[in-house]
C-alpha cells in the first residue's frame, strides 16, 4: 500500500544496500521498519552467511544470525528519489495575489524581456545584465530546442557558463538570485572556498550538485535544468611559491572541469559527501548552467601592468599612472590576466562567458535605496506601515546614507547596517505611542544632529 503511494507522488524507494531505485532493479522486498532490499542483495547476504558458516551451525544457533539494516538504529533510513522522467517543462501557474510574476522556460522570454525584468530588482550593471540576459536565454534555447528532429545535425551547442568578476558588494550573488527567481528554476549557491580535492578534508566537488538536487526536491530532472552559483571562485586560484599539494587551490579547479564541461556524476542524496551510508543518484551537468563569480582582489593590478607595459616614451607610450583612477579597469580584463591571477586555462576555457561589474558610486547607492520593487527604505516603510505609521526619508538623508556607505568600502552591505544603526531607537520608540502617525527622517538624523520629524495623529 505505501509502495503505491510512493509511486503517485512520483517518488520510489531504493535498495537499502546497494542504493539502486526500484525502476533499476525491479520489485524490492519490504521488510520491517520500511527497509527495501532488491533480490540481488537478498540472494547475496544468504549466500555471504551460508558461506561462512557449517550446516551444523544454523542448528546450533537458531535466530542469531542478523543482518544489520537501516531500521536497527545502526544505519539512517535512506530518502527517497525521484526518478528521471520525459516531460514537458510545465507552464507557470499564474501568480496570487502578493505574488511576482514567474516567467515561462516553455515560453523561453527574449533577452530583452529578462533585462527588463532585473531591471526591476538591480540598479545599475548595465552590461552585466545584457550579457547575462543574452548567455541565459540562449543556454534555455538550448535545452529547450536540443531534442527537436530538425536541430538533430552535427553542430552540438555548447555551454555558455559565465565568469563575473566584480568588486565585493556590487550585487553578483543578488543578480544571480534575482535571475533564478524570475525563471523559477532550482539554484545552487556554494563557496569555492570549503571545496578540496577529493579525499581531503573539506566538500568535494559534487557537493555542490547535491545543493542543487536538495533545492530541486530531489528531482532529477529539474534539476539538471537548474543554476548553481560558485562564489568566491577566486579563492581557488593556484598559490604562488609553494612546494606542496594545492588540495584547494589547482586541484579544486581540475574537478570542476567534468562539472563544466558536462558529464554524468555520481551526487550523494540528502548529504555533502559520499559514503555507504547515503544513496547516489545520476546527474548530468550537460544542461546544468554554471555562473562563476568573485572579487579577484589585486586583478587590477595585472591589468594596469598588462596596459602600461608599453614605454612611457614615444607615441604609442603609456604613462604609469594612466589607469590608476580609472573606475571600469575590471572591465578590460582578458583571459591572459586571470591564467595571471593563478586559474588554469583549461578551467578558463570552459567559462567561454566573462564580464566585469562595476564598482558603486555615490548616485548608485542613492537609487538602490529607493527604486528597486524591495529597497531598503521599502522594506522598512513596510515594517512600520504595520504599526499604521508612515515612513518617509528625505532626499538630504537619501545622500547622506550613500556617502556613509561609500566610507565603509563594502558596497551595498554597508546600507542595511548603516539604517539599522539609526532606525532602531525608531522602531523601539514608535509600539509605545499609538498618537505617532507620521516620521521623517532627516540629514541632521544621519549625522547625530538632531532628531526625526515626529508628526501626530489627526484625531
């Protein structure tokens, strides 16, 4: 009876031993405390103990012989996967009220329809959204279009994973989130900088594919239609001066080239690393979108040396300190440069995708704190609009918040802390008066000058 309702939820049970889905091996056996064991691993425990053992002896010792299973406590009861299936992407559901709009892979949205879309949650990185548009809407065309009879030739489409290189706090992990939610496809988001070689301690490369399939409900194949997102990726680069084994350095990179490239990997179920204990599932990375991203700290300085190797005489010359102000140097990046920074070519030829953002201005942070659909001060008007009080900042305050944020140097982090800091006698204040139905913040509030403008209920 709970083999057939497995099955109408689209999941199936695995052998207990040797970790293969019913739809591998055939009917399971059940035994008690819901443990599932296939034929083959039944007829080879018997044959395993009657080897070992005289006739005489079962005789002897009748009911003592016991296999250890999953259900004695000794072992986890393992989950359960869902099988691959041939389906049709299904159309998205329509959105409730409160919700956002979900676009349709089926009805893959053009480049521009993408853009315009992030434009409603990222000021700025102009560029990085146009290519990011661009390298995502034709690696779904792709995916999408691939099993058709009229594409079957022998041009084979590959990958367009993307490297983003960018300043820390200029929005690469929130532009891959925001992506990800908009195409309400499964994303994986992982540090570069737990991953090791394998048989050391840390994650193996695959663990970042079991993240994926875990945000994918364990389904295999939405899954492999899914995103994952390896920040930090700079922290991988090859070390300088060294004579023993880079176990995270080149040689996390020399995993992740299977990965990439596309290939059919063996990725633990409900777990970080392999072991007997957890079952394996077969997940292909041909389809799966990879996006690569980090701060790459002193890039610039190759760039700049790269630029100004020319003499500093003569009419091709450069002077030395050309580039030194120069705020889109990211941007003139070339894969010379990062074989440079310490990444190997064979990892950089499979990230044939490579952009640059740009660092935030002073006018950038002014616009993230009001136009996107969840900005900061949104999110708090929100929050006091519960208690039936209006929030409202004025324009001096506004610019007064960036130019705090450009001193910390984090980025946009440093917004989030900065109105924290000053809104929390506000929100502490505000639940003991009932009367207060309007406050204001002012510059002179930013700087510890004065007080925000308090203004009284009309009763």
């Amino acid at each position: 009876m709970e083999n057939e309702e497995n099955k109408k939820d689209g999941y199936e049970n695995c052998c207990a031993m040797c970790r293969r889905p019913e739809s591998v091996v055939g009917k399971l056996m059940k035994l008690p405390q819901n443990i599932y064991l296939c034929e083959d691993c039944l007829q080879r425990s018997f044959d395993m103990v009657s080897s070992t053992m005289k006739p005489e002896d079962f005789d002897q010792f009748p009911g003592n012989i016991r296999i250890v299973l999953p259900g004695d406590g000794l072992m986890p009861n393992q989950p359960q996967i869902k099988p691959k299936k041939k389906a049709v992407p299904k159309a998205t559901e329509e959105p409730q009220d409160g919700e956002e709009a979900k676009m349709d892979i089926a009805k893959l949205p053009a480049p521009h329809e993408i853009k315009a879309r992030l434009d409603e949650y990222v000021v700025g990185q102009e560029q990085a959204k146009k290519v990011i548009s661009v390298a995502v809407y034709n690696h779904y065309k792709r995916v999408k279009n691939q099993n058709l009879p009229q594409y079957q030739d022998d041009v084979v489409i590959e990958k367009s994973n993307m490297l983003m290189i960018g300043p820390t706090g200029c929005g690469k992990t929130y532009l891959v989130q925001t992506l990800a939610r908009l195409l309400n496809v499964p994303l994986a988001i992982t540090d570069a900088t737990s991953l090791t070689e394998a048989g050391y301690i840390g994650d193996d490369v695959e663990s970042v594919l079991s993240k994926l399939l875990q945000n994918a409900d364990n389904d295999v194949e939405r899954a492999e239609h899914g995103i994952v997102f390896i920040d930090e990726i700079d922290k991988i680069a090859k070390k300088k001066n060294t004579n023993s084994r880079d176990v995270s350095g080149e040689s996390v990179q020399q995993g992740l080239l299977k990965l990439l490239e596309g290939a059919d990997v063996e990725v633990p179920v409900g777990a970080t690393s392999k072991n007997a204990m957890v079952p394996m599932t077969t997940v292909n990375t041909k389809n799966i979108l990879f996006i690569c991203g980090g701060a790459f700290p002193d890039l610039e300085n190759i760039i700049k040396q790269r630029l100004t190797k020319s003499s500093a005489m003569g009419f091709n010359s450069e002077l030395k300190d050309a580039y030194d102000k120069d705020p889109d140097l990211l941007s003139k990046v070339t894969v010379e440069d990062l074989r440079e920074y310490g990444m190997i070519p064979e990892f950089l030829g499979r990230l044939p995708v490579i952009f640059a953002l740009q660092g935030l201005t002073k006018e950038s942070l002014m616009r993230i704190l009001v136009e996107p659909k969840n900005a900061i001060t949104r999110q708090y008007e929100k929050l006091l609009a519960m208690d039936e009080v209006r929030l409202f900042f004025e324009e001096g305050a506004i610019a007064r918040i960036a130019e705090k944020a450009m001193e910390k140097s984090t980025g946009a982090r440093a917004l989030r802390s900065i109105i924290e800091e000053f809104m929390l006698d506000i929100m502490y204040e505000i639940p003991k008066d009932s009367s207060i139905g309007t406050v204001t913040i002012t510059a002179d509030y930013i700087d510890h000058k004065g007080a925000p403008l308090i203004e009284l209920r009309n009763k």
